[in-house]
C-alpha cells in the first residue's frame, strides 16, 4: 500500500476529541478541544511538568509512520496531509506536521476558511501540551507567519463585508465589526483568525519564557541546551518513544534540584539509562535497512550487542565505538556501584551523552535518507 494511502486510512480515524489527557491527583482526565482556548497574556498554560500527554491513535500512528518512511515518502507527508485536511482532522494534522518537523509545510497553508481555523488550534495545542516539538528557530518561523494570518484574516473580512447584499445586516460568520477612531474607515474588523494570531503568540512569548527561566535557573550551558533541542527534535521525528524523549525532560528536572550524593547518583544512573535506550531504539530504526535484525533477547544485555550492531552497520566507527562503550561503563560505575557522585561529574556526563546521541542520532536520520 503507498504512503499516499496509508496517510489517508490514519487520517479517517482523527478528530479533534481526545486528543490530550491531563494527569491530576492520579487520575487522567481527557481535555476538551476548547481547553486554554483563548487564554493569553503573561502566564498562559503551557504544560513543562508532563501532566499532559498525547493520547490521539491517529496522530501518535501518523508520526510512526514518518519515521518509518523511505526518503521519497518523507517527501510525499505534507503534502498529503495537507492536500486531505478537514475541519474534522485537521488538529490531527497539524499536530504531526509539528511533531515531523515540517513547520514550514504547516505555515504554506494560506485559506482563511474553517480548516484553517481547526488547523491552528491544533497547533498551538501542540505548543501548549508539548512544547519539546518545537525548536527556537521554528518558534521564529510561526511568530512571523502570526503576523500573516493578521493581515490575511483582515483582508478576508472586509471582501466578506464588501460582499454582504445590500441592506442585509447580519454579519458573516466568525467576522465582527467595532468603530474604531485609529481604523482609517468606520469599522475594526476582528475574526476568529485574529484570535488564533494573537493566541498564537502569547503561546511563543510563554515557551520562549520557560525555557530562558529554566537556563537561568539551572545555570545551563545554551549552547548544550541548543543541541538537546536538536535531540529532541530529531527523536520526535524519527518516532523514537515517547518514554525516552520524557526522560530527557526528568533528567533536566532533576538535575536541577538534585541535593544529596544519592540524588545525585540516582540521576547518574538514569542518565545512564538513556544512553543505553537511545542506542537500542536507534538500532531497531534502521534494520530494515540493514537487512538484519536487531539483537533481542530477555537476558541480553540492553547496551553493547546494540552498540555493536551500529558499529557493523556503520554508523559509528570503531574508535568512536570504544568511546561509547567507555563512557557506558563510566555512567554504570558512578550510578551503580558508588554511594555517591560529585554533582560536576553528573554535569559532565550529562552533557557528553546529549552530544553523543545528538550525533548518533544524526546519522541514523541521514542514513535512512540515502
């Protein structure tokens, strides 16, 4: 079956209802597509303690998908899913062009109409509930393209105006008119595409805000913090689980308020934890192309046969190779065989397993595009 296809059947299953779910006092409650609808200003929801997950079939499949795809059927994702957009699927597919990293795909969309509208709302969800999809520079791209829909949703308004029959007062839909002294003409015209405009900044202006907070607040290194954002994108787009990239968020949480030498251990150990998954989980991306299976097994061990397995694959080389499996061995002994770990080594290490995987990473998804 083509891709074309495949996108369609996933596509006939999405809707805007259950999409997220909140997690409070342990019970998961699903949101209601208005959730935060409307809400702006300083301090405007936007989930950093991963209370609020993605539970939507369809766009969790779709991603999948994606990362699955040949390099020609990459090519052939937005288009598609733009080409079948429907006021029904469309937060579905906004959602995925977010989360594959086709921002650009999802700002070429230039209707006025109420596609347009379920479109974004799609997406500044996926701004508010996960937030790690986006990177600064894709920040940037949809801040400029707010400033568009604003002039797009004014010109479309007054055609619609101009259009009315005459003496027919009743307004049409999603379009209200106020007098306005600063307006060169009688009338303000405001529609429901303004709001989105608007909303959609607000939501930009918080994130850009938590994340400096949380550099300033960590002392974080921006350059280290601007490659994670690298990772995470490149994990989101690959389909890798959604488990690993959490994990990456706990890492940071935690290494923030680690106190003791246990705490500080303990961080270490799931630091360690995460390297180990990322080879894994890179390993199983590419051996359809390969042409051998990954390693499997109940007892086996969950870092080296994988690390071994990119290596006969090349995408690392054997020097590199031995690099990684000497920093394994350091993680495993400062996490699992000491009483406590000095919080510059969990820094250190830290970073050097995020440029590592950034890296890793990296090649699988130029690998699987030759």
């Amino acid at each position: 079956m083509k891709i074309q296809q495949q996108i369609l059947q996933l596509l006939s299953q999405a809707t805007p209802e259950r999409m997220y779910c909140h997690r409070a006092l342990n019970q998961d409650t699903i949101l209601d597509p208005k959730a935060y609808q409307n809400f702006t200003g300083p301090g405007t929801f936007v989930d950093t303690a991963g209370t609020v997950r993605l539970v939507s079939e369809p766009a969790e499949m779709l991603q999948r998908l994606y990362a699955a795809a040949g390099l020609e059927e990459r090519a052939a994702f937005a288009p598609t899913l733009i080409a079948n957009v429907t006021e029904v699927n469309a937060r579905v597919a906004a959602r995925t062009l977010i989360a594959i990293g086709d921002v650009a795909a999802l700002c070429g969309v230039r209707s006025t109409d109420r596609r347009s509208i379920e479109l974004w709302r799609g997406a500044i969800h996926a701004l508010r509930f996960e937030s790690t999809l986006v990177s600064d520079s894709d920040l940037d791209v949809l801040e400029h393209h707010s400033r568009l829909l604003d002039r797009w949703a004014s010109a479309d308004a007054y055609e619609r105006l101009k259009a009315r029959t005459a003496g027919d007062s009743r307004l049409p839909t999603g379009v209200g008119i106020r007098p306005t002294r600063d307006h060169p003409g009688p009338w303000e015209v405001r529609t429901d595409l303004h709001g989105i405009a608007g909303e959609l900044r607000s939501v930009i202006a918080r994130v850009r805000y938590l994340r400096l907070a949380h550099k300033l607040r960590t002392g974080q290194n921006p350059a280290l913090d601007a490659d994670r954002q690298v990772l995470l994108s490149r994990l989101h787009s690959l389909g890798f689980s959604n488990a690993l990239i959490s994990a990456c968020g706990e890492i940071e949480s935690r290494i923030s308020t680690a106190r003791t030498d246990i705490d500080v251990k303990s961080v270490m150990d799931l630091v360690r934890t995460f390297l180990e998954e990322v080879v894994e989980e890179a390993s199983r991306k590419i051996e359809h192309k390969v042409g051998s299976p990954a390693p499997s097994g109940a007892k086996m061990s969950h870092y080296t046969p994988y690390r071994q397995y990119l290596e006969n694959g090349g995408i690392i080389g054997p020097e590199e190779s031995e690099l990684l499996q000497k920093l394994y061995n350091f993680l495993s002994n400062q996490g699992a065989h000491r009483l406590g770990t000095a919080p510059e080594q969990l820094r250190v290490a830290y970073a050097t397993v995020i440029e590592w995987c950034m890296l890793v990473v990296g090649r699988i998804q130029a690998y699987l595009r030759v």
